[in-house]
C-alpha cells in the first residue's frame, strides 16, 4: 500500500496555507510536503504539524528569489556562496520540523558557462550538500523538471538528474522521481524504475496532460505504482497535483485504485 503525502502548495488552496495542515488531516492525510518552510514562522509549522499529528517528509533547499524568477541555486557558479549559505538554512529548519529528506532544485544559469562547467558545479555544491546533510541525518533529492514548463531549468530528464548524482560521489543523493516531469520528457517510466530503483528516494504524481490527478490524463499510474511496489519501493508518494474542482472530491482516485490515504 503507498504511503501517501499531501503536497500542500497543490492540494488544499481553498484553505489559506497554515489552515492546510488541519483539512490534509481531516481528509486522512499522516504525511505533507511542500516547497519551502523558509517562507513562514517555522514554529508555527512545528504547531501545526504537531497539532494534526502530521509527519513533513519532504521540503526543498531556499531557491532564491522564487516570484523574480529564481528556481533553485545549484546550478549558477555565480551564486555558489548562496548555495552554500542555503544548505545551512536546510539544515536548521528540517532539525525543528523532523523532516528527513530534503530536495534540491538545480535551477538555471544567468552567465555564459559551458555545459561542462555547470554541471561540475552543481556536482560540487551537492556534494557539500549531501556532506552537510550526512552530519545531520538528512539525505538530499535531486529533481529534474521537464524543459517545457520550465523552460532554461538545467536538469530535465532522469538522465541529467543521475549524471550530476553520479558525479557528486556521495552515497546520500537520491532521485526525486517526479512521474508528471519525466512522462512530459516522453520518458519510460518502467526503464526508470527498473534502472534507478535504488536511487529513487522520493515520488511525487500528476497526470498529464494538464498535471492534474491520476485518471485525468494518460499515464497508467496505477501500474507505475504497481511496478514500485514489485520492486520494492518502501518510500512516499507525493501528491504534487492540481485538483480539479475540490481538493477533497480530486481524492476519490485513491479509492478507485484501490488504497487509502
């Protein structure tokens, strides 16, 4: 049976953010994500998860200056002192909210850089990363973003994602294996799982056409969670997507799939 958790930048908008907490609860939720803790009193996220006996499985290292723009500092050498000073942020807020994973989104690049060289950067910066994180108990996420929504973001594919973990060299990188981004990359989702299993460290779902949730569009993702299953996927799958119509009436795929929340 998946472990289930509400990525609550996507489901539960009818409710203002801190009030998301308490409907992902009511609704049968036991685990949330969501982007970034940094953009809210962290002890009033610590009330809240506590509060609704929620466990937060999953948030993102600082991404810069999201509304100018910015979609993750890895990337950029020109911005490797942020990145560094990002990491502690990470840190300190996932010790307050007892969160063990923590995803980094690479971002795009601003300067005239080779491929090459941007690569190695954002090879170095998770290395020191992943490093920091060790000290902590953390493990770092790598997402890749397909190009077409998010048009410059340097790693798209599984490909980009493992090519930049493998060169990191540390053993507490994963993959964060989001099925919406790799199925708009035209990827093979059983390829994926039966390649990258061992380091698919979180799952995050959404239909496509439109990332909507599952039987919306024309994945089959119960048969990639199926295919987890089998294969001995143990970790949590995020519902990065959005309703349509109310959160809660967007839920009733749960069912029909035969799980529970």
């Amino acid at each position: 049976m998946p472990q289930f958790s509400a990525n609550l930048n996507f489901l539960f908008n009818e409710h203002p953010f801190m009030e998301r907490f308490a409907a992902a609860a009511k609704a049968g939720f036991k685990n949330v994500e969501f982007m970034f803790p940094y953009d809210f009193d962290i002890a009033q996220v610590k009330e809240e998860l506590e509060k609704n006996n929620l466990k937060l499985v999953l948030f993102n290292l600082p991404a810069g200056d999201w509304a100018g723009g910015d979609r993750g500092l890895a990337a950029d050498p020109d911005r490797k002192a942020e990145f560094t000073a990002s990491v502690g942020k990470a840190v300190e807020a996932a010790g307050i909210l007892g969160t063990k994973k923590v995803n980094c989104l690479c971002g795009m690049v601003k300067g005239n850089y080779s491929r090459e060289e941007v690569l190695t950067n954002i090879a170095d910066n998770l290395a020191y990363a992943a490093r920091e994180f060790q000290k902590a108990g953390l493990d770092l996420m790598v997402e890749p973003i397909n190009h077409i929504d998010m048009p410059g973001f340097t790693i798209n594919t599984t490909k980009h994602g493992m090519e930049v973990i493998e060169l990191a060299k540390e053993p507490n990188i994963y993959l964060q294996y989001d099925i919406y981004h790799a199925d708009k990359e035209e990827e093979n989702h059983d390829e994926i799982i039966e390649k990258y299993l061992s380091k698919i460290g979180h799952v995050q779902v959404a239909d496509n056409p439109g990332r909507n949730q599952p039987g919306t569009g024309s994945i089959k993702i119960k048969e990639i969670f199926e295919t987890l299953a089998q294969k001995g996927y143990e970790g949590y799958i995020g519902m990065e997507y959005k309703p349509t119509g109310d959160t809660v009436d967007s839920l009733s795929w749960v069912g029909s799939y035969g799980y529970k929340l």
